[in-house]
C-alpha cells in the first residue's frame, strides 16, 4: 500500500530493530559431563545448535563428550534448560519476530559445533545413532550472521524436485494409465534376467510361481524372527516406555479383566485419547497372554502383513510373481515400516495391515470385505477417519462413484465422532488433544473448519522447509517415487502425511518415529500402479526397475533404518543395572499402587494403579492440563521403583525427602536402583 506524501510516521512509531545482529541465539548451558559445557543456541527458525569451545586443542574425550550428547539432542525439549522460561519472548525481540515461537517450534533439527584451536582430534560429519551433522571447521561461530548450512538427518541443504505426472485414464484401482514417451528400453537386461530365471527353475524343477513364493515366506520369516526378537529383547532390557507401551499394556490388561480403562500412566481414559476401539478386539488375548511381548508381536505381524498383499498385487497387475515379490522386497525394506516397529507399539500399526487387506479386497470388487476391512481400521484411531475417507476418494476417481462415496462420507463421519463426541465421552470432558497437536484455537468441527487453511499454511511451509523436504524425500525415495506415477493413490496417503507435516510437534515428520505406519502399504500399493504405469507404457523397463527398487530400497534400510543389517542399528545392549532392575520388579507385590521409572513401569502395568514417577506425587504429563492427582492416589500408594541416575535434579530431591521420610522404608538401594515401601500398607 502507499501512502499520501503527507502521512509521515514519527521515528518513536516505527518497530525498534533487532538488538540480536547475530543468528544463533544461546539459550543455556549444557552439561556434557564434569568437565565440559556445551552452549545451546537457536536461529530465528528454532534450529539448534550445539556448541562446545575450548581454549585448547580437543582430544579423544572431548568428541566422545559430543558423540553422547548428540544420541540426546535431537530430543532436547527447550525447557530441558535452565532459566529458559521467558526465551521464546526473548528469541522473538532478538531476531523481530511477529510472535514468540511455540516451545515445541525449537529444535526441530540438531548439530554440533566445536570450537577449538587447530591441531586437535576433528569431528566427524556426522555423531551419535541420530546422525546429528557437525559444523564443518572455519566461519560459523555460535553468533555468526549466517546461519549453518550443513547436511542434517534431518534437514538437508536441498529437497526433491517434484514434477507433474501425466493425466491418468479411469481404471478399477489406478493400474493403467496412457503410455509415456520413453526411449531407449533396456531389453538385453530383461533377457538376461529372464535367462537366469529360467535356468534357477531348470536346476531346482520348482516353478517360477513356487520359487516366487518360497522366497516371500523366507523373507517375511527373516523380517517377522528378527524384528520379533529385537523388540523383545529391548523390552528385556528395558528398553520400552510407559509412553507408550506402558499406555496400552496397561489398557488392555483392564479391558481384558472388564474393568474400565482408566490408565494411571497416562491419566486418561484409554478411549478417550486416540479412540482406539480396536483394543477392545486384542483385549480377549490378553485372557491367554497378558504380556506388552504380545503387542509387540502384534505390531511386527501386523506391519509384515501387506507384504503378502503387495505380492499378490503385484503379481496380478505387473505380469510376473517375481514383480511382486520385489514390491514385497521393497515394502519390508522401507525404513518408516521399520521404525514403527521399533519405536514402542502404537494401533496404527494394526491399521497397516487392515488398510492392505481393504485394498486387496477393493482390487477385486468385494465391496463388503473392503468396507469390513476399512471399518476395523477405523477403529485403530479417530484420525484414520480420514484415511478412509481418502480410501473412498481413490475409489471415486477410479471410477466408483457411488460405494467411493459412501466409505469417504462414512471415513469423516468417524473423524468427527470419534474426534469431538466419543473421545471426550470417555474422558470426562473435552480434551482438545486434537486441537493441541495441531494448533488449532477453540474446540469442535467449527473451530477445525475455521483453522483449515492455517493447519495447510503450516504443513506447506514445513513441507517447503529442509527439514520437511528432507521427510518427503525419505517418504518417497525409497519406493522410487513411483507412487507419483499414479497420482490418485496418493489420495488416502495424503492425511497422513499432511497432519504429520501440519503438527505442532516436529516428531511427526521425523523418520524415526510411528507416523508413518498407516501411509506405507498405501504407498506401497501405489508403487505397484506407478510399475503398472511404466509397464503398459514401455514394458522393457519394468524389468530394470524393479531390481533397481529393491537395490535402492536395501540401500535406503541400511542408510536411515534401525534393523540389525542397518548402518546404525537400534539395539538395547544388556547393561550393568539389569539385574538389580530384575530383583527390583520382584520386590513389587501383585496389584499393589506402584509409582515407577518410566523404562519399568511395561513391567508394572497389570494393575489399577501405576505411575511414571513422580506421579502421584506431582503431576508430570499427566492428564490434561491443569489436572492434578487426587491426594487418595497417593494415599494408595504402596511402592516406589526408580533409578537415581535417571532422574532430574528435581526428582531427585523428591527420592531424597522419601528415603529420610519415616513413613518410608528403603527395599533395596544398589547400583543407583531404589525400591521404597510405605510402611504398614497393605498389611
């Protein structure tokens, strides 16, 4: 807008200039152990960095000191730090911000920097099991102008280019579509493998077909044995949280026993948080096993499942069972698959499986099966609404318009009522857990409604961000991009991935989490219509393509997945504690009230009442906000299990006052494990 030559804006009106002329910002100091500090900055994004100067040449225990803190950074919440309540006003004037950051917008993405005269041990590029990218040496000192540019894990200095995809004809489910102008087929590739195969068939007198098939069941054998195995042997080894295998433990146990699934974990309502019904269905196998090892198992066969529908798939449309098994291949490879897996036990992994039979079941036509297997899915979770709803939009743009419709209409009818009518029945209460995760302002569909183009704003600028480019690139690249050949099938994809890029919390669009377990059979299926693409367009590359999916899938599981074949493999390795852990647990009588350390309380949960310490004492992400423990919660409590080493300076002082406190004995303190009794309870 200009304005009249005679408006003239007094200098006291104009906004004051940054007083922050540098573009990290520290925060706090950062204890990396007795002897060294590390400082904490953010740019005016909230990107972190993590920065250690010394006035000496760095040694050995120096990048040592780095490479741990660097295995904890990427989960550094902001307020981890002292003194850091009023930064986000603080950052905001520094750098002319509109408004002050939300304190889940920092640090989104991590590196390290060391500061230190030359001719010391360097870092390497990249530290810790998290790939935290280093600062390379020379210009970029914590106040440096220039904010870093370096390679992230998870903010890369560039994003994949997308290009628009051709028009596609109407088909049953998007596996054909007009031929693309390609030149140059690789036929003596194709030839040759073909030789190969016929000569594996020869020697063995196996048809290709069996061959095909023996060599899913070996994979899916290999997949399902040691994914079983390395969640088992985390949870052994405590590896696994009562966020959130506690939650749902402790859940289904009471639903198993028909008792109302209040979690004390959590302190909601099991239903009243994710409306995830499906929990009432695993509940009865809970009366035979009544193990967290059983959610987990669940979780493995659940997500290993549409590799067998992708195989069938496959097989069906691209002309050969060899076809499918490298779509199977590349499913099982894919590292958001295996990261759901790994990360806890979430039910969108059940939905996984479920969403793959509805596909099997729509490809062909049995509309009943599909809406039955859609219907269970549904219940996984309020916000898998929406993928149904997208489900039924693909059956819409392939041509069935009425029963695609109705299951897209029947998808966010479910969003809704499992989202602001059921969830809060359950609680007690609105909960606005929704509306949190996504910064929405006011509650109901009215406010959802209202803050729509907002939510997209948001997840465009994250997707447009390096960060978020980089999360694209790692949903896509390693199936090829060949779901955006057939671009409909990126319809039921697309809620996932646009609430994971629209949230609040940037776990969301970070790999190594669960977020991505609905999204990647459908992915994984659209895969299947992108090679179908290039098969009616050119058949003689299909071939190449297919060995290079696998080949760039294995790659892509080594480089960024947490399988035990992959570069940095996720493994609990047995400690020192476990032991004296084990004797702990054995302390704790059955059913009685228990506040515990969170990696003990999955061993704690078949009871009505156990905590993540220090609940009850104080509420600590409990609840919704503002609730507070009941004072008869803690009158009811009976033992206390904690490990010192692991708890804040804060809760330390709480374990401290409890062991000088008379009417608490101490069980067992050994090797930094405590096991505290109320006297006279239970007795």
């Amino acid at each position: 807008m200009v304005m009249p030559r005679s408006v003239q804006v007094a200098p006291a009106e104009r906004p004051p200039a940054p007083r922050w002329h540098g573009g990290w910002l520290p925060a706090g100091d950062l204890a990396l152990d007795d002897e060294r500090d590390a400082t904490v900055s953010f740019d005016r994004r909230g990107r972190c960095r993590l920065t250690l100067a010394l006035d000496r040449p760095a040694t050995a225990a120096d990048v040592a000191a780095l490479e741990e803190a660097a295995d904890v950074l990427p989960n550094l919440y902001l307020f981890d730090l002292d003194d850091t309540a009023d930064y986000p006003e603080r950052h905001a004037e520094a750098f002319g911000l509109a408004g002050p950051l939300a304190p889940d917008a920092f640090n989104q993405s991590a590196e390290v920097e060391l500061l230190a005269p030359p001719g010391g041990q360097p870092l390497p590029r990249h530290l810790g099991r998290f790939a935290v990218p280093a600062v390379p040496p020379g210009p970029g000192a914590v106040d440096s102008p220039q904010p870093s540019t370096s390679p992230s894990a998870t903010l890369p200095n560039r994003g994949p280019g997308t290009a628009g995809a051709p028009r596609v004809e109407r088909a049953p489910l998007q596996f054909q579509r007009p031929p693309l102008q390609v030149r140059g087929a690789p036929l003596q590739f194709e030839r040759a493998l073909l030789g190969v195969g016929r000569r594996v068939v020869a020697a063995t007198r196996v048809s290709a077909s069996g061959l095909c098939a023996l060599a899913l069941g070996v994979t899916l054998g290999v997949f399902v044995v040691v994914f079983t195995a390395a969640t088992w042997t985390a949870h052994a080894r405590f590896g696994t949280y009562g966020f959130d295998v506690g939650i749902y433990d402790q859940g289904t146990w009471l639903l198993s026993r028909a008792r109302a699934p209040f979690v004390t974990v959590r302190g909601l309502d099991l239903l009243g948080q994710h409306a995830a019904y499906i929990m009432v269905l695993v509940a009865p196998l809970y009366r035979v096993w009544a193990d967290p090892r059983l959610l987990l198992l669940l979780q493995v066969l659940f997500l290993a499942l549409p590799a067998v529908v992708l195989y069938r798939l496959g097989g069906r449309h691209l002309g050969h069972p060899a076809a499918g098994l490298a779509v199977a291949v590349a499913y099982l490879a894919y590292p958001g698959v295996q990261w759901a897996i790994s990360w806890q036990f979430h039910p969108e992994a059940i939905a996984a499986g479920l969403l793959a039979l509805a596909v099997a079941a729509a490809d062909q036509r049995r509309h009943g099966r599909m809406a039955l297997w859609l219907a269970l899915a549904a219940l996984c979770g309020g916000e898998l609404g929406l993928v149904v709803a997208g489900f039924g939009l693909l059956l819409v743009a392939g041509g069935r318009r009425a029963v695609g419709w109705r299951t897209a209409g029947a998808g966010l009818a479910w969003f809704l009522l499992a989202t602001y009518l059921l969830a809060p029945l359950h609680a007690g209460r609105v909960t606005r857990l929704f509306e949190t995760d996504y910064g929405i302002a006011g509650t109901g569909p009215r406010a959802l409604l209202a803050s729509l183009a907002s939510i997209a704003g948001h997840a465009l600028q994250t997707g447009l961000a390096n960060d978020g480019l980089f999360y694209l690139l790692l949903v896509f690249l390693p199936l090829l991009g060949l779901p955006l050949l057939a671009p409909r099938w990126l319809l039921p994809v697309a809620p996932p991935l646009l609430l994971n890029l629209a949230a609040v919390q940037p776990e969301h669009h970070q790999l190594r989490f669960h977020y991505l377990a609905t999204a990647a059979p459908l992915l994984a299926a659209g895969t299947v219509a992108g090679l179908a693409v290039v098969r009616s367009a050119r058949r003689q590359w299909l071939a190449p393509l297919l060995v290079l999916l696998v080949v760039v899938a294995g790659f892509t599981s080594w480089r960024y997945g947490p399988a035990p074949w992959a570069r940095e493999p996720v493994a609990i390795p047995a400690g020192p504690t476990d032991q004296v852990r084990r004797e702990a647990l054995a302390l704790v009588a059955d059913g009685a009230p228990v506040s515990a350390q969170y990696n003990l309380v999955p061993h704690l949960g078949h009871r009505v009442e156990v905590y993540e310490f220090p609940n009850p004492f104080r509420a600590v992400n409990w609840g919704l906000d503002g609730d507070e423990h009941p004072p008869a919660a803690l009158d009811r409590l009976r033992f206390v299990v904690v490990q010192r080493d692991l708890l804040g300076e804060q809760d330390r002082e709480l374990l401290d006052r409890l062991q000088t406190d008379p009417a608490w004995r101490t069980l067992l303190d050994r090797q930094e494990v405590v096991v505290l009794e109320r006297r006279g309870a239970g007795r």
